[in-house]
C-alpha cells in the first residue's frame, strides 16, 4: 500500500513533526518508534508512556436489540456486563477461526466496541452479514475520534491531571465518562502493555491538545511517547495474543489459551457449534518458550521435539524487561506437556525452556 493512501490518525501531523519513524500498519501511517524501542518500553514499564491509538476501530451500537446482535456476533456473554463494565471478547467465523479479538464496552451512552485497525472491515462485514432480524445499527466512530493511551505506574496520575471525573476508584476493565480540557472523553482502565493505565477517547478535533496536555501532564514522571515496535514488546512480555501472530481464521480460541471468552451456554452465537467441536479437542496450545543462548526466535521459526517439527513461534523477541530471548509458539497437545523443545533459528537448533505464560506479570493489579 503506498504512502498516498494511508489513513492517518488526527495526531499524524505531530508524529511527522516529532521525528517519529512511520510504517504501514493496519492500512494506517502510524509511528513504530520516536527514540529508542527499549527506552520506550522501559518508560513504560517504569514510568509513564503515550500511544497513538487512534487506528483502532471505534463502533457504537444503538438500538432495542443492540445487546442481542452482539451477543449473535461475539462469543462472551454481553448480558454479563453491569454498567461502565468491558469485556474481552472475540468474533469468530461459522467454522470457529478467529476474525478478531475486541473490547465490548456497557458505556453510559450504550453499547460500543473496539476492535483492530486491519480488521475493521471485516468487524463490520460481520455484523452486517447478521444484521437481519435486529432492530440496531452500527455507528462508526473510527473517524470521528481519536483513542490515546497512557500506561505505566504514572498513568493514572497522567490521565487524572486534566479529567474531571475521579480516576482512582475505576476498576481494571471499568470506563467512565466525564471531561478532558473541558471537552467530552471517556477513559477506561485497559491497555495492551501489562501496566495499569488508561486510554481515552476524545473528539477528533481535540486530539492533538489532548496529546499536548497528556505529555505535560507526564513530564514530572519522566513521560515518553510511545510507538508500535514498544507497544509490541510489552504485549508480548504479558503475553498478550495479536491477530496475524497468535491468532487469525486458520487459529480456534482454545487453541491460543482465549476458551475462557467463550460461553458456549450463553445461547445461539455465530460459531457456537464449531467451537464445541473445538473445546473437546482444541488440536494445539500456546507455550512461553525461554532460551538461554542470545539468538532471537522469530514468528515462523519451526518448533522441534525429538527431531520432528511440532508447532512453530507465532511471536518472538529480546525482552527488555527480563533480558533473554523469549518466544510464543503453537505447538502440538502432546508437545506441549513436554519442558525441553528445540527451535530451528535459521538452521541452527536452539534449546528452549517452556515456561509458563505471561513472561512478565506487574507486581499489583488494581481492581
């Protein structure tokens, strides 16, 4: 896709003007890195550290049969949610392969989700495709607002400094509506770093003082602005999957460890029997892998066990934080009770540990 026709975040112009490094992501232009992606990552381990969020696809549902169409279309159970509550869930095809993984939220303003960037066109594809029957409609949002997040120790006091509403008492996986600079936000209590934190939504328009005021506010903390190369580093030391690495259509959720965002007793879903199938014989597992040697496994290296290839990495990288070598893989059920794989690190075997998931764990987590 050429640079031409990109889409571009309402902060696309600070990124450029911040020597941010920008790549092709999701369709969109967005910044992999603006100084280093280790002190990026650690700012955020340690301290305080702002995305760009705004690819992600922002969609809200209306309507008296809002909550039934998406309990047709996801796979956790909505009606669960109480209000200000937010769900990790997933969208499957009919025969079970994950079409994404997606945040439902209960916000005072009705339903809503956040699904990937890429996957944005097929997210709605979905939900067009069983639409019939339900009295709701879907309003995209993506465009018409822009999505930050703060994360790390200082990310609440960062995100506190300019929102009226009181911060503190919002459990992990909780929202809450108020004013940011006076203008309309929400703030919910997620992230994909493994740090406490905060992303906010605010009108496109106001974006960019947004930002200003976010890094301001974070400057006392020793705040950095963040990019993806961090953003995938830190996800990957919480072990957090990612569409297109641990998960995609040819992946079931019991397979990649995500069964528990399936409710099989909730009712009548897209792809309830498939995954019923699935549940009994998931076929593969997902394993943390650590390595001792300093060479990097990366997605696609094949996976061994007594000199047969049994799975491959869907993930892998140095961790900053833990200082080794780490992989994700999908592996075989009967390999992955085994403590000693091998990968295959461009034609050399290398000795792995299976250890267990997530590789990095914050010492607290609030709520």
């Amino acid at each position: 896709m050429s640079a031409e026709v990109l889409l571009k975040t309402p902060l696309h112009d600070w990124h450029q003007a911040h020597k941010g490094r920008l790549v092709e992501f999701g369709g969109w232009s967005m910044p992999v890195q603006y100084s280093t992606i280790v002190e990026e990552h650690t700012a955020v381990r340690q301290r305080v550290g702002l995305f760009d969020i705004s690819h992600m696809g922002r969609l809200k549902f209306d309507g008296p049969d809002a909550l039934a169409w998406l309990e047709k279309v996801t796979t956790n159970h909505v009606a669960r949610l109480s209000p200000g509550q937010i769900q990790y869930s997933l969208i499957v095809d009919e025969n079970g392969g994950m079409l994404d993984d997606i945040l439902v939220y209960n916000r005072p303003d009705g339903l809503a989700v956040v699904c990937n960037a890429s996957n944005r066109p097929k997210v709605l594809a979905q939900f067009e495709k069983y639409r019939a029957g339900f009295d709701a409609h879907l309003i995209d949002q993506t465009f018409d607002t822009a999505m930050i997040a703060v994360q790390g120790p200082a990310g609440l006091a960062t995100a506190q400094r300019h929102f009226d509403a009181t911060l503190t008492d919002v459990p992990y996986y909780h929202c809450t509506s108020g004013t940011f600079l006076g203008v309309p936000a929400l703030a919910s209590r997620t992230g994909y770093t493994g740090e406490d934190g905060f992303e906010l939504i605010v009108p496109n328009d106001q974006a960019e003082a947004a930002w200003n005021a976010l890094l301001d506010a974070g400057r006392v903390f020793g705040i950095l602005p963040a990019g993806l190369g961090a953003r995938d580093t830190l996800r990957f030391e919480a072990a957090m999957p990612l569409y297109g690495h641990e998960m995609d259509e040819t992946v079931n959720p019991y397979a990649v460890g995500l069964g528990w965002a399936v409710k099989l007793k909730k009712g009548a879903f897209v792809g309830r029997e498939a995954l019923t199938r699935f549940k009994a014989n998931p076929g593969k597992a997902r394993v943390g892998l650590a390595f001792d040697g300093k060479r990097i496994p990366r997605q696609g290296y094949p996976v061994k066990l007594d000199g047969q290839v049994v799975g491959v990495v869907t993930s892998g990288t140095f961790s900053p934080t833990l200082g080794q070598p780490l992989a994700m893989a999908s592996v075989d059920l009967a390999a992955s009770k085994s403590s000693e794989l091998v990968v295959d690190v461009r034609g050399q075997d290398e000795p792995a540990r299976v250890v267990p998931l997530p590789f990095y764990k914050r010492s607290s987590t609030h709520g």
